[in-house]
C-alpha cells in the first residue's frame, strides 16, 4: 500500500524532527511512501494546496471529529483499505487552524488521534508511530506486545 502523507509545515522540534525520520523510516520496510508539505497559511489556501496534492488517493486527515481507532482497528482499516481500493491512502495534519470544510468533506476517513490537542509537532510523530504499529500487527510482528 502508499502512503502519502501531506503536512502543512514540517515538524520544527528536535525531538519531532528524530521521531519523524525514525517512524517514516520504519514504516518504508511496509509501505511506499511519499511526503507533501503544505505551507502554513489560512485553512482555505491550505485546503486546495492540500487538496491538488490529495489527488483521487483515499483521504484520511486527522481531525477531532474524527474516528478514534484502537491500534488492532487501525490495522484492520489499513488492511480493509489495501483490499478494496486502488492507489494512496493520503494522511493529512493540518495547521494550527485546522482543516479547510472542504478537505473534511472530502476525506474519506476523518481519523481522531485522541479527544485531547496535541502540538503540530507531535501529532506528527504519534501518526507515523500509530501507522508503523498498525503496520507490524498486519504483519503479525511482536513490536505491538
């Protein structure tokens, strides 16, 4: 399966920075993957930006009206996802204010990391984290015990 993940800016702290290229490295053993950053502007600029990038590719942003996922049902979305559609799954993280309403209303799958807000930056690094152990529990690999 590819992944496109598209990210109005690029994560900015070290630690994110390190988590970023740990997860994104890990996860290139499960999946093609490709980046997209958007630059930081209002939602309705970033909505097309992201939107031209999107392409025809299954859209699943985060966004708190999303669906919460255990790691087990994230995996078994993913894999329901590979079964039954062509092309990338695009994971989107919006700017600090969000997401346009026209990329919500195109998203496929609105994807809730949790009910509380997390910083850019380390929303970033739990995405790839939950996408890596999602990826190892399809695989039936012991990362996830």
């Amino acid at each position: 399966m590819r992944f496109h993940f598209i990210t109005v800016g690029s994560p900015k702290l070290s630690y994110a920075k390190a988590g970023w290229e740990e997860y994104y490295s890990r996860l290139t053993r499960y999946h093609t993957l490709k980046v997209t950053r958007v630059k930081d502007s209002e939602p309705l600029s970033e909505g097309k930006l992201i939107l031209e990038a999107v392409k025809n590719a299954h859209l699943m942003p985060l966004d708190p009206r999303g669906k919460q996922f255990s790691s087990e049902e994230l995996s078994a979305h993913l894999e329901k996802l590979a079964l039954h559609s062509e092309g990338d799954v695009a994971f989107v993280i919006g700017g600090p204010t969000g997401l346009s309403d026209e990329v919500r209303a195109r998203a496929t799958t609105l994807w809730s990391l949790s009910r509380l807000t997390l910083p850019h930056d380390l929303a970033m690094v739990v995405m790839l984290e939950a996408l890596y152990r999602a990826s190892t529990i399809a695989r039936g690999e012991p990362y996830h015990k």
